[in-house]
C-alpha cells in the first residue's frame, strides 16, 4: 500500500531561493503546455498527449528559456501530468476546464520523483536529502519502513514549509473484533454512536473567530501591499492554520477510536454540499467537519480489514423507532430530541436511535 509521511522542513536561504524558483518554473511550464495544447486543438484540432506537451517543454521551452534547466526535471514533467490529469477530468468527469495557475495562489507545491537514491531521510542528523536542495534540515517525528516513491514539497499561507514522502510500504491489520456500530453524524455532538456515546463537538471556529474578525478588521485598514499588510496577512495565515490544525487532530483521536474497537461501521450518506446551502446550519456543519471525518473513517477501515458502509441519503433513520419500526413523522422537526413512540412506548433519544436504525439498516445491506 501507499502511505504518505508528511514532515515540516526548515530550508536555509539558498534552499529557500531554490524552491521558490522551482514553484515559478513548475507554474510557468504548467501554464505554457496548457496554452500550447489548447491553441493546437483551436487551430489545427489536434490533441496534444501528456507525452506530448512534455517533449514541447524538454525540446523548445528549456532551449528558449535557460533558466529552466536550473529547477529539478521531474518537478517540471509532474506539473506537466498534472495539467493532463485536470485536463482528462474536463472530458471525463465533466469538471471545470483547467485553469492558468497565477503566482498568487496562496497554495504552492511541486512533486519530485525517487530514482537512484535522490531522496534520503537520515533520522540521525534529523535531516532529509532532496534533489536540488541537497540537505535540508526537518523535523522527523515518524519513522517508516518501505520504498520511498516521491516526494512533494509544500509552502502554505502562512510560510512554512513541508515534504511529503510517499512511501511503499506493508500494513498490519488490527485484531478482528465482532463490535458493529452506527454513527449518527450531528451539530451538538459531532457524532453519537449506537452504543449511547456521544463524542463532543470542539466547535473550533466559534472560539476563534473574534480573534479572527479583529485581525481582519485590521487588516483591511492596511495598505494593501505594503509590509504591515503582508505581516498581518500572515498573521490572519497562522490562526486559520491552528484551527486546522485543532480539528484535524481531534478527528484522528474520533476516527482511530472508532476504528479500532469496532469491525462494522456503518454511516449514512449525507450530502453535504446540499445541506450547507441552508444558511443557518451551514457554518456550523463546515466547522463540524463531516466530510474529513468520514474521508478518515473510510480510509482507514480499508488500512485494517474494517468494512465501512454507507446506507441511503433517504433513509429515514431519525423518524423509525429502532424496537418495533414504527415511523413518526414528528421528528422532522429538528427541535424534537426525545420521544416517545405511541405504538411500544419506549422513550428515545432521537440521535442513538438514529445511530441505532442506522446500524440495522448497515447490518440489513449486508445480509
């Protein structure tokens, strides 16, 4: 299986200058091969292959630009497929056509390949061998075993840097355990299970968004692009990144947790994109995190033989009355957080009797 281990990497200023100049080559030959391949489609109707566009860059962009020659080469040939794969997903998936990359993207990347021994992570001397860049000092807080098949180096908005090293490498799987659950994804408790646990939403956003309104305030009385404009823009950079940073890590503490003491977990689908049109729950339901945290459920049910399934958007999991099925269409309304049904009179709360219906539902798709 393929892994990634992400590290944060503290260049000096000349490895600073390098990745610059390669993010810029990388954007510049991203931008020329998409324009080439457009304009021979336009004009002369023919389509240009990934295979194509890099021999443009290798035979006339580098003899017409020099300075290309100075930036790794596998750097320049990924940005290339990458343009090809947006390029493929216009046709294929019907998404949007590929866009020029501006050197304003706050979001800045490059992706180099391993061959003969270019990349090395040395744990001793806390230091990582990168084409180009030679030694770069980092932070290598995770030890793997594997091949190493490529290595992307990142600047986010708030300037530091990292690498991500792909790796090849085997899995052990965690210890089978016959323990199914239902999750019941929700804006109080950010999920409650089938079991009665309830996990707490940290609603990180609301604890820092008077700090983050300040600052922007303050910002906009800055003049746009001078050095306290830029300071403070970072500033604003840094606090969107502790956030990050705070719900990301609770999610992973969520998602192993329920990894690991159960075999069967079982989720509905929810289609977020369409529940946060509704003005009133939408910055709730992004602080929330839904969507990462089933994207981390997901992957790592598959890492340790877990089986993950989602049942129908439809299922009306919070109207049915886990006991004996019948259906009160009163728990529509969402202010209804306990009830009792009419027909067996078990008195329920609506979450763990959704997460429970949930469950069977899960448990019914896959007999």
């Amino acid at each position: 299986m393929l892994k990634a281990y992400r590290y944060r990497i503290y260049p000096n200023k000349e490895q600073k200058e390098q990745i610059v100049k390669t993010f810029g080559c990388c954007r510049f030959v991203y931008n020329q091969t998409l324009a080439y391949r457009k304009e021979s489609y336009e004009k002369e109707k023919k389509s240009i292959s990934k295979i194509g566009c890099n021999n443009y860059c290798n035979r006339k962009l580098k003899k017409e630009y020099e300075w290309l020659k100075d930036v790794d080469k596998f750097a320049l040939t990924n940005a290339i497929y990458n343009m090809d794969t947006a390029y493929q997903k216009f046709f294929k998936e019907n998404a949007g056509y590929p866009k020029f990359k501006s050197k304003h993207d706050n979001h800045k990347s490059y992706t180099t390949n391993y061959t003969n021994g270019n990349i090395v992570i040395d744990y001793k001397s806390g230091k990582i061998k990168l084409p180009k860049l030679k030694r770069v000092k980092a932070k290598l807080h995770r030890k793997f075993n594997g091949q190493i098949k490529s290595a992307t180096v990142s600047q986010v908005p708030s300037g530091k840097y990292y690498v991500s090293i792909l790796v090849e490498t085997e899995r052990e799987e965690l210890l089978h355990t016959k323990q199914n659950i239902g999750l019941d994804l929700g804006i109080k408790d950010l999920c409650i299970t089938s079991e009665g646990e309830k996990y707490e939403n940290p609603k990180t956003i609301k604890k820092y968004e008077r700090k983050l309104a300040r600052k922007q305030r303050e910002l906009a009385h800055k003049e746009k692009g001078s050095k306290n404009y830029q300071k403070k823009k970072k500033e604003i950079a840094i606090c969107h990144e502790k956030i990050s940073n705070i719900r990301k890590d609770y999610l992973h503490k969520v998602s192993n947790k329920i990894i690991s003491e159960n075999q069967v977990i079982v989720t509905e689908n929810l289609q977020i994109k369409n529940m946060v049109k509704n003005h009133h729950l939408a910055k709730s339901i992004i602080d929330a995190s839904w969507y990462e945290l089933i994207r981390q459920i997901e992957y790592k049910a598959k890492w340790n033989g877990r089986k993950y399934i989602k049942i129908d958007t439809f299922y009306a999991s919070s109207q049915l009355c886990s006991v004996c099925g019948y259906q009160n269409v009163d728990t529509k309304d969402l202010s209804v957080r306990e009830w009792t049904c009419p027909k067996c009179k078990i008195k329920h709360d609506r979450d763990i009797n959704a997460a429970t219906n949930i469950l069977m539902e899960g448990l019914r798709k896959i007999a």
